[in-house]
C-alpha cells in the first residue's frame, strides 16, 4: 500500500473534519511503527517495520488507524491534543475506527483465525474472568455477614476490614455493591468494581450489557462519563490565530535570550575576577 491508498482507506472508515497527510517515513523504527502531529496534522508511517507481505498490510492499516484516532481525539478537541494521548476517550475512539474497519473489510481481524487462540480466550473468560467475578459477589455477601456479626458484638465494621482483614475499607464497599446490585460475573472482577461504582440503576444496567455485548471498557466508560471540560469547537487555525501565536512565542523567546544574555555577562566578569 502507498500513501494516498492508507488516505483513502481511512476516510473509508470515518471522514475527518480537518484535512490530514499520511506520510511514509521510508525508515524503520524499534520504538514504534508510528506517531502523529497534531500542530501539522500529520500521519508518519514507519512503513519498514511492515516487510512480511501476508500480514504486513493489515498491521500498516492498524497503526494508520491508530494514528488516525489521534487526529480525530485532535479534531473533536480544536486541533489540539493533551500531553497525555492515550486516554479513555481516545481508545474509545481507536476501538470504534476498528469496528467499523472490520465491518467494511478494511481492516482483518485476526483474532478469530486461529483456532488455538480462540480456545484460550473461551478458558479465559470462563476460567479467570467469570470464576474471579463470582469470587467478588460471594466476597460482597460474606462482607455483609461479617458487618452484621460486627454490629451484634459492638466492633466497628470498618475497623475490622481494614485491620482485621488487611484490605481498603473502598475494596470491601466494592465487593458488598458488587453483591446487593448482583452484577455478572461473565464481565470480570475488574469491570464489576467500575460498574459497582455507577449510582444509576439504568445507567449501571445499560454499561453492562455493552460490556457484555463486546464493547470495550474504555468505549464504555466514555459513552457514561459526564464531561469536565468543554470541547472545543472543531475548525482550523485562523491567520490571525496563528500570528498570535508566534508573537507569543516570539516574546517568550526574547525574554529567555536576554535573560541568558545578562547571566552570560555575570559569568564573564566572574572569569575576569579570577
């Protein structure tokens, strides 16, 4: 695949507000098979990390999709991204591209192929996940008992988790909600404790059977987070916008200039002294 093919091939999944280039570095890289730059809006590509002609293709597509979420995190957000990239809401994002990818045949999942794998996700499930949920509930249900038991001899139930069990009074409240809301277990201990902590009843239920359905945690856990910040409208830089700009940082750097300037006076005179 070339350039304008990879291009092509993302705006087939999701079109962009903003116009973005993918760009083939020509080199290979130990560190990763590529990046984005939100400030130029440009996809690079270490396409010699991609040599294996059967499954080369379809690991390119996914860094470009990859990389493509972070321009679309970018877009929803002005043009700008956070110094930390890889957030909830951009997996969220990531893992929607890739469904939609799928679904169009741009992109293989190659999960189902093999059928080694799929078998040892089934034990997984069943084995580690569902077994270690149903754990928790049973752990909420005797927490309940050990409170009661608690309250008929005159102790403290919270003095008792913490220094008679030796776990966080939070993990135990964790577990007892996990019981009294009888979340399933077939979503895994981890999930419960997030959904354990969701107060509506219908939110708490809707979050479940995404999960259940196959969605991933972070692409549900974004679609029930209230938003702290406002985002941005999406459009591109203003002439105006981007003079401002570089009039800021041009003040900024004359500001650290002189002041090096004056320290490199006082180091001088400091050499002559001696």
């Amino acid at each position: 695949m070339n350039q304008d093919q990879v291009k092509a091939a993302l705006l087939s999944i999701e079109d962009a507000p903003l116009d973005f280039t993918v760009i083939f570095s020509g080199k290979k890289s130990r560190k990763v098979n590529g990046l984005y730059k939100p400030e130029s809006r440009e996809i690079i590509i270490h396409n010699r990390n991609f040599t294996d002609a059967g499954s080369g293709d379809n690991l390119l597509l996914y860094t470009a999709i990859h990389e493509y979420a972070h321009h679309l995190h970018a877009c929803s957000r002005g043009g700008k991204l956070s110094a930390r990239a890889h957030t909830a809401e951009f997996r969220a994002i990531l893992h929607s591209l890739l469904e939609k990818a799928e679904a169009r045949s741009v992109y293989r999942n190659v999960y189902s192929g093999s059928a080694e794998l799929t078998e040892l996700t089934e034990t997984i499930r069943r084995k580690y996940l569902r077994e270690n949920g149903v754990l928790m509930k049973e752990l909420g249900q005797s927490l309940l008992k050990a409170g009661e038991l608690c309250t008929a001899i005159g102790g403290r139930f919270e003095d008792y988790v913490e220094r008679i069990l030796c776990i966080p009074h939070l993990a135990a409240d964790m577990a007892i909600k996990m019981y009294r809301y009888d979340l399933n277990p077939a979503t895994g201990p981890d999930n419960m404790r997030f959904l354990a902590g969701l107060k509506n009843g219908e939110e708490r239920a809707a979050a479940e059977q995404a999960l259940l359905g196959g969605k991933s945690p972070d692409t549900v856990k974004t679609a029930v987070r209230r938003p702290t910040e406002p985002v941005l409208p999406v459009h591109a830089p203003t002439e105006e916008a981007i003079r401002e700009k570089l009039e800021k940082e041009k003040q900024r750097l004359e500001r650290t200039i002189g002041a090096l300037s004056k320290r490199l006076t006082e180091v001088e005179r400091e050499l002559g002294a001696h």
